[in-house]
C-alpha cells in the first residue's frame, strides 16, 4: 500500500531501528516508547488491521505474536510483558497496519487503560 507509514518503514523509505526480520515479520522500536521494551511487530504484507484480517491472513496474524514472544524471551522479560493490538480509532488505533505492540520491562497494570 502506496501511503502507509509501516509499508514505507519495511521497505526501509523511513528509518526505523529495526529488531529483527523474517520472511513474514518485521519489528522495530516504537519512536514513542510507552515502557523499556516498547516493540512493534507488523506483517511485510499490509493488513489494516485485525478486524480486517481474513482467515489467509490467521497464520501471519499469528507469526507476529510468535515473534513478539521471541524478542521478549531475548530481552529477558518474560516475568511480565504484554501485547496489545489495538483495533479502531476508539482504541487509540493510529496507524492502519496492523501492529502487535509488546510492552515490557516494567510493571503492567490491569485493566489498561
Ligand atoms: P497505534 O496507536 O496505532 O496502536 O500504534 C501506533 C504506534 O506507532 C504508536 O505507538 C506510535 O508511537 C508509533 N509510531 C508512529 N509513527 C512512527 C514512526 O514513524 N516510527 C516508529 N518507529 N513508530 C511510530
Ligand atoms: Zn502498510
């Protein structure tokens, strides 16, 4: 997709201090970072969102959590982390493709705001 920001950012038109990358998975850090470990996980192929995802898509959908858990075991913050889609402006949803964020290394409450 032409004018998405995480397109663009994947295909490397924006910087972004890229984590780690697979054939499906992309993840890098949140230029607003809401705890030590704020990352971001998107699919290289654009998908809006979750609500919009289709039942092809359910695999790479779960590959970015998979990944999610992988940088969370490698940065040794598996006593407590979270991932958050969120879905729809309401949410605070911002950027339309879709983006598993994993938040740690500190205390989490809950529920989230
Ligand atoms: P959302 O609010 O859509 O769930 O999450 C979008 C996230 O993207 C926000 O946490 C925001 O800080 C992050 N973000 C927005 N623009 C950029 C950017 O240009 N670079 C990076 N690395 N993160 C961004
Ligand atoms: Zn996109």
């Amino acid at each position: 997709m032409n004018d998405c920001l995480f397109c663009k950012i994947i295909a490397g038109q924006i910087p972004s201090k890229k984590i780690y990358e697979d054939e499906h998975t992309y993840a890098f850090e949140d230029i607003d970072p809401k705890a030590p470990t704020h990352v971001l996980i998107v699919p290289k192929k654009h998908i809006t969102g979750l609500k919009e995802a289709t039942r092809e898509e359910a695999e790479i959908v779960g590959l970015c959590h998979l990944t999610a858990a992988k940088i969370g075991r490698e940065r040794g913050i598996e006593d407590g982390y979270r991932t958050v889609l969120n879905v729809g402006p309401k949410s605070g949803q911002s950027v339309f493709h879709l983006h598993v964020h994993l938040l740690g290394g500190r205390d989490l409450r809950w529920p989230p705001g």
